[in-house]
C-alpha cells in the first residue's frame, strides 16, 4: 500500500471513529466506558474488522479482538502458546477528551492489517488486533480495566461497587452492556496464546517534536498511580458560621493541592489533583465533606513512595488544624515498566528503516502495554504531537506523521508474522 493510500485508508477509518461521541461545542469526545458511545465505537470496531475478513469475539472482560489466520481459523483456546502477536490500544476516552488517545492504535492496527493483505501477505503465525476495554478508567476510576484484569494485575472485588457519578455502580454498567460481572478477572488462557503485544500510542508530551522525529520507540513507563482523598467536615451557613468555628474541609483540600505542587517539584516528579466535589455544593454553604483525587507518578517506585507519604502528612495536617477527618484510599497501582529489550530492538530496527536511528522514550502515562508487560513481551511506538497536548479536544497528530507511524508498524508486523 503506497503512502498515499495508506493515508487515505487512514482518514477515513480515523474520522469515522472520532464522530463516534464528538460534542460538538467543545469538539471533545466522551466515550467513557460501557456507555452508548463506547458501544457504538465497538460497533465500528467489528464492522472494520469484518471488512478486513477478521474473525471477531470478545473476552470475559470485554476486550474486543479481530483475528487474521495463518490458513485455517481457529478458537484461542485451540492454538498452542505464544504462537499469536497482537496488536492495538483502546477505544475509551477521558471525559472530553483527545481524538487520538487510544484510538489512533487501534486504526493504525487495522491499517496496517489492510496495508498487509493489498501486498499479498499470508500471515505465519495468528495475528490479533485487540481493543482493550476502559484503559482510561474515567468513569469508575479503573484505568486498564480490560488488561489488567486480564493480566491478574486488577482484582474483581476491589473494583464492582465502585460509582460513577450518577452513582451507578460498575457492575450494573457492565451487565448493561452484555458483560457478566461475576466472570471479569484474570484470563491466562487468553493470554498464553500471544507471543508478544505491540502498541502505536499518539505521544503524549513533546519528546519527538524537540528531536524533530516523527516515530519513536517506547523504552518503559514510570510507576503511578491514584489516590482518593475523603475530608469529613461540618456543614453549615457560609454567613453566620463564624471562621473560628468552622470545620471547613475544603481548607484540607486546598493544601492537598498545593502540596501536590510542591511536593513533585521537590522529588522530580508529578503529581496532579485534577478532580475535586464538595457536599452539599452550595455557595452559601461550608462543605460538609470534600472528596478530591491525586494522580501521582515518579521515575521509580521509592520516589513515588516518598511523593505521597508527603503529600498525605501535609494534608493530614491540613486537615487536623480544622478539625476535619482525612481518609486516603488508593484507587489503583501501576508499578514501573522496562518493556521487553529484544522487542525493543526489533521495534527500532523496523522504525530505522523509516526513520533513520528512532528515538528512545520513556514515558510517565499509562499504557495498556504497561499492564501486558509482566505477563508478555511488550512494545511501543509513539507518533509525534506538534502540541504535545493530551487528553483534551486540543490533542492532535499530523497526518504525514500519522501514515510514518503506520508505515513503521506495517514493517514490523511484517517480520513479526514471517
């Protein structure tokens, strides 16, 4: 397939997949998971891989694959280990979020399944495009739902009583959109089946563009993590409730915030609080309870450590001189990723071809990769942001560096199935 048609391959599969929960004031997409949105961008999914001659099915946790055979078709469950790559990212965003962000893999994947039968191309080995369900989490704070239940990195009983913000719970969510609650978890003879798993991801910073590169290799991901902070207080009226006496949480919360700031800057890390409800919510009222959420992540898992013990002493004191109960309750836990090295160099030996010495990247986002890693060799491409802008309707890639992403991926799955 010419770059030409490549592109155009692209385009189209792209911008049908970016209509799919547009708003059209803020031009973000919502496609949170096991809603409308997200099923209809399942919907999409299937119909690109029945255009390609895939064979589609979805696993107990609500992954999607599309498999191309060697010569005859077959159930994972028939295969021996480690005989299948695969392919892909997710199709979920953040609440008004980023046309790229996960979706740009998946149509990439399936591009370059496209690019590979117009050559003519028989597979040697099964080869899965897989779209990984709620790798943001947005909904029900789970990021990599669909891979690290997979994986065994996520536990069932932690997660299913979780609420979204219209207070329904994940599991009613899940038996909503035709997934058995009762069955999610670890899927190792889903799993045993691939040899490895490989991710094209839109970057989300401005490594490449400071390099002038439009394709890098992925060398790891930084370990992460959430935090929810609860700060019980006393409501009561704004205008006759004297400071002296207040038990105002929002004072905690304030500090939590700020310590967030300086505590990563203080350990060379980041930390964000990008979400924050009060109770009642009322102008004239003093909060009652406050709960507000920490997003930490640091180049190792002792700096990460260090990063929130401090922030929590900090709030915690906050919230002590108000007389105001703090409670944290971690969310979710991702520990520090090296993607596999042989990979890694078959990924930049493929990206050299295109791309003469791909850089190396380290990033401190979570990947669905990242939470395949302990279970299968891993790897990942990222495409070049000109704004380094992510989760939001602002992130974008151009559409040369778009076709040299999936150009670069062609290649590799090309070695990989010979």
């Amino acid at each position: 397939m010419n770059p030409d048609r490549m592109g155009k391959a692209f385009r189209r599969r792209f911008d049908e997949l970016a209509a799919i929960g547009r708003d059209p004031d803020t031009g973000g997409l919502n496609r949170l998971a096991w809603t409308d949105a997200d099923a209809q961008a399942r919907a999409w999914f299937h119909a690109e891989a029945a255009y390609l001659d895939l064979d589609v099915d979805v696993d107990r946790n609500g992954n999607c694959w599309a498999w191309w055979w060697p010569e005859r078709r077959a159930a994972p469950a028939d295969m021996p280990d480690e005989v299948a790559v695969a392919v892909g990212s997710h199709l979920d965003t953040v609440p008004d979020g980023g046309a790229y962000d996960g979706a740009l893999g998946v149509v990439a994947a399936l591009t370059a399944v496209d690019a590979l039968q117009a050559s003519g191309l028989r597979p040697g080995w099964p080869l899965a495009v897989v779209a990984w369900a709620d790798e943001e989490g947005g909904r029900f704070g789970t990021p990599c739902f669909g891979s690290g239940l997979s994986a065994g990195g996520l536990a069932r009983e932690a997660i299913l009583d979780r609420r979204d913000a219209a207070g329904v719970r994940l599991r009613d969510a899940l038996s909503g959109a035709g997934i058995d609650p009762a069955g999610i978890g670890p899927d190792p003879e889903r799993l045993r089946v691939l040899a490895m798993f490989v991710e094209l991801h839109v970057e989300q910073g401005r490594g490449l563009v400071h390099l002038g590169r439009p394709v890098g290799v992925g060398t790891g991901i930084w370990p992460h993590g959430r935090w929810r902070f609860e700060l019980h207080g006393q409501t009561n009226h704004a205008g006759t409730t004297v400071l002296a006496d207040r038990r105002d949480p929002m004072l905690a919360a304030a500090e939590l915030v700020d310590a967030a700031r300086a505590e990563a800057q203080r350990h060379d890390a980041i930390a964000t609080v990008g979400r924050v409800t009060a109770s009642p919510g009322a102008t004239n009222a003093v909060p009652g309870f406050v709960q507000a959420w920490l997003d930490a992540r640091a180049p190792d898992d002792n700096t990460l450590d260090r990063l929130v013990a401090a922030i929590e002493e900090r709030t915690r004191h906050a919230a002590d001189a108000s007389a105001v109960r703090c409670d944290v309750v971690q969310e979710s836990a991702a520990a520090g990723v090296l993607f596999d090295e042989a990979l890694r160099a078959r990924l930049e030996e493929c990206v050299a071809g295109h791309d003469d010495r791909p850089p190396r990247l380290a990033t401190a986002a979570g990947h669905d990769a990242g939470a395949l890693a302990a279970r299968m060799p891993t790897g990942m491409l990222y495409v070049r942001n000109p704004t380094g802008v992510s989760h939001s309707p602002a992130e974008h890639a151009d559409d040369d560096d778009c076709v040299a992403g999936i150009a670069a991926l062609t290649t590799v799955l090309r070695t990989l199935l010979a």
